[in-house]
C-alpha cells in the first residue's frame, strides 16, 4: 500500500514547529526532529535540504502575508489621503494594525511565537526591528502626504518616531509573544488601541 506523503509531510512539520517553539532555531536539531517525526535525519532531508530550510518553511508564508497586508493597507491609506474626503479620519483608522494581528497573525500564532521568540541564529532575527524601521519610512510618507495636503500634523524626527513605532509594535505583540488565549489578546489589544489611537490621530493632524 502506498504511504500518504502529504500526511508524513504534515507530520514532519508538525515535529519541525514542536523542536522550534521548544528549543529556538540555535538548539534545535535534525536528529531531534527526527525522533519528534518518528523519521531518521535521511528520511527528513527527502522533506527539506537543511535546518534553515525547516524554519523557512514553517514562518516564511506568515511574513509573506504580513508583508502583503501592510502593503496593501498603506497603499489605500495614501489614496484616502489624498483625496482629502470629508471623513478622512474615520476612513484613515478605519482599518488598523489591530487588524492586521487579528486577520493575519492570530490565526498562525505559533508561527509568529516562532518568528519572534525562536528566530536567533536566522535571517528572521532582527524581523521587529526591521519591522519597524519599514514602518517608519511608510509612516514619515504618510505625515509628508498629510502636510502636503494642510492638515497640521505634529513635526516628528526620525528618532522620535523610531521610539513611539517600537513601544507602539512591542506593546501589541507582546500578548501574542507570551502566548495568552485569543481573547485575552483581543481584549489587550483594544486596551492598546484606546491609548495609542488618540495620540496617532494627534500626530497626523486629524485630531
């Protein structure tokens, strides 16, 4: 009879994110996620060449998807702007970075726990930072489009955005990072929200 290769797949991915959320990307090891699988190292190289190939596959759609998102979010936020519609504040925070946590992130929380908290030692460990400072370009372009447009927005250096975008992200990860239930994130989260909005919508000049 012939093995199912999708399932003996799934099985090796499911040892693949158990050896990583338990050890990190450093401790892990091919003969332990052989044992996990129930597979010697040999029969895991047929499924991935090497152990960065593992983490790659486990997290590498997440960030692709986080990546899509905020793409597409700040592409419609620079239109929006633009436009200078008579509700562009409502339509500007209408769709938020909770949003993104919530469609994209929560639904693969351990491959995002995997990401943050196991990712030392792999091209992923600086992602909060790199996150960040992404952030802080798209959102600098924001401010320049809304002053272009006259709203009176709050004049930032780079440093001080740098700073508000870093406690801003780590706050609303941190839920996630420390692995409470969904509804505890959620209520977090709208918690974060209320303190952050107000002062958000202040910087840009929509308050």
């Amino acid at each position: 009879m012939p093995r199912d290769k999708s399932f003996s797949h799934e099985k090796v991915n499911r040892a693949i994110r158990e050896e990583f959320l338990a050890k990190g990307y450093e401790g892990a090891s091919i003969r332990s996620i052989g044992e996990r699988a129930g597979m010697t190292s040999a029969g895991l190289y047929r499924h991935y060449a090497d152990k960065a190939a593992m983490f790659d596959a486990m997290v590498e759609p997440l960030v692709k998807d986080i990546k899509a998102w905020i793409s597409s979010h700040k592409n419609k936020k620079y239109s929006l702007i633009e436009s200078e519609g008579p509700s562009v504040k409502d339509e500007v925070f209408g769709e938020s970075f909770f949003d993104l946590i919530e469609d994209i992130i929560l639904p693969k929380k351990a491959e995002f726990q995997m990401l943050i908290n196991c990712s030392k030692g792999t091209k992923y460990e600086n992602f909060i930072h790199d996150f960040v400072i992404q952030n802080q370009d798209d959102f600098l372009y924001a401010i320049q489009l809304m002053k272009k447009s006259g709203y009176p927005v709050v004049e930032l250096s780079q440093e001080e955005l740098h700073m508000l975008l870093s406690a801003y992200t780590t706050a609303c990860f941190e839920p996630i990072i420390h692995n409470y239930d969904d509804d505890k994130i959620k209520k977090y989260l709208t918690t974060l929200q209320d303190f952050f909005m107000p002062g958000w919508i202040k910087i840009m000049g929509l308050s």
